[in-house]
C-alpha cells in the first residue's frame, strides 16, 4: 500500500492520524514493518495493531476489487 492510498482510505472512513489503528496501518503496509515491531514501536496491544492493520487492508482489497484493480 501506498501512503497515499492509506491517507485515502483514512480520508474515507473517517479515521484520526493520531489514532493506533492508522498508525500501525502505516507501519505495517506502507513501510513494511512487522505487526511485532508496530506493537514495540506503538508500545501497544498486539490485538490493537492487529485489527489496524485488518481494518485497513480490508478497505484496500474492497477499493481495489470494486474498481478492478489486480495490483
């Protein structure tokens, strides 16, 4: 995932930047980290990093199927 389509789908739903969901979303998809170096990183619940990550990769497959996009 790109940054600009994480800012996209946070635009979308709604989201806060500041908010753990989003910024594990960002280090796990956009930059490639792992989920366990979010939950160090965020010093947060391997749960709370979890369902970021699920949240906004959910809403990437569903943007990209609905527009038919294979990347």
């Amino acid at each position: 995932m790109t940054i600009d389509e994480l800012e996209l789908i946070n635009k979308i739903i709604r989201g806060q930047r500041e908010s753990i969901a989003y910024k594990a979303a960002k280090l796990v998809l956009v930059e490639g980290r792992s989920q366990t170096e979010a939950t160090v990183i965020l010093n947060a619940k391997k749960s709370a990093i979890q369902n970021g990550v699920t949240r906004y990769s959910n809403w990437d497959a569903e943007i990209k199927n609905a527009y038919k996009v294979t990347k």
